[in-house]
C-alpha cells in the first residue's frame, strides 16, 4: 500500500507538471520499474472525486482538469476559443464518424460542394490529419481525426463519441450504414487504404468553391 501510495504522488507531480495528457505508458516510462501505474491512477482518481480539480481520461492519456460543475468559474479567465463554422462542425463530425474519409465523400454526405478552407482550418487546429490514400483512381487523400480532437471534446475514444441516432437524423451519419457498424480506430489502417510515405513529396489540399 504504501509503494501505490508513493507511485501515486510521483503520478500526481508527473500530471501537474505535464503540458497534456498522459497515457500509462508514458507514466510508467518515468516511473521506477514495476509501478504499479494503473493501481496509483485508480488511487488518484478517489481522491480527487467531487473536488474542484479532477482526475479524467481523455485521448488515451490522463489529466488534471477542472470540475465540469465548476467551469462557470473559468469563463471570464479564459480566452475566447476559436469558433468553428457550421459547415467546419458538420465537416469534423463527418470525419469522426466515416474514417478514414476523403473530400469526395465529405461533400457526398454533406450534399455540398466542400467549403473553401474548411479542411484548412480543421488541419490547422490539429482536430484533423491527412492519414493515407484511397486505393481507387487519382489516390485521393483520406482524413481522420487526431489525440487533438479526442482531448478537445474531452472523449477518451472515438466509442465515446454521443449521439450516434441524433447524427443520422442530422444527415451526417449515411443512413444506410449496415446494422454492425461500428465507430473507427483512428489510428488503424483501412484494408482499401495505403498510409503517406514519409519520404512523399508536400502535396496541398485542392478544395472547390466556397459553399453558400
């Protein structure tokens, strides 16, 4: 009990000193060898139940965050985050659904033409990465969300994702999916998929007119 106890703060000093999440293996990477990790997270996680500060899972790692009843108290501390457009929101939920998805497809599902700079700015803000190429004629690139976007929403995975019905009657889900889908690995690979050579040449993204 004791060796949990004392894994437990070297834990806590780890996770207040980080500049995001951590996962267990990056824990157990600068723990003595045999740390009982996930028994000291377990630990951290009690005691920090119903205060103001909170132990959560988020992206596959583990951070310190204010209470979600106390974040009224932040909002006149924190900086006005980026607003996403409409079309920027119904792109990123696309994405996170259909991944790995190319452009072709987003617009499908959207029944519009992509917005100018749409994927720029999900590219720009991280939510989103260039993750292969679709093994049908012209290579098109496909899109798949990032740690980013799981640690944004505050989602451990992509199973955590709400609202699965909701985003169907929204027209961002095809609402001729087969009764055993399931919600993506963003980080496997897709069988009609080849992964970007690291060695490629910089290629851009090609987008069309700008969506009314």
């Amino acid at each position: 009990m004791t060796d949990r106890m004392e894994t437990a703060r070297e834990i806590e000093a780890l996770l207040f000193a980080a500049a995001g999440a951590l996962s267990e293996r990056d824990l157990a990477g600068r723990l003595p060898e045999g740390a009982d990790v996930a028994g000291a997270l377990e630990e951290l996680v009690a005691r920090y139940a119903g205060r103001g500060v909170v132990l959560t899972q988020v992206a596959g790692g583990w951070r310190f965050q204010t209470a979600e009843d106390l974040a009224w108290l932040m909002t006149q501390e924190r900086d006005e985050p980026r607003r996403l457009s409409k079309a920027a929101q119904e792109t990123l939920a696309i994405i996170a659904y259909h991944q790995p998805v190319t452009r072709a497809e987003i617009e499908s599902v959207r029944g519009v033409q992509a917005s100018r700079g749409t994927l720029d700015v999900l590219l720009e803000l991280g939510m989103v990465r260039m993750r292969g190429r679709r093994r049908t004629p012209g290579r098109p690139v496909t899109y798949g969300t990032t740690d980013a976007f799981l640690e944004h929403y505050g989602l451990a995975a992509l199973a955590d994702l709400p609202g699965m019905a909701e985003m169907r009657t929204a027209g961002l889900l095809s609402l001729d999916l087969p009764a055993d889908f399931a919600l993506p690995d963003p980080n496997a690979a897709s069988a009609d998929e080849d992964p970007l050579e690291a060695d490629a040449p910089e290629f851009h993204v090609d987008y069309l007119e700008e969506d009314s």
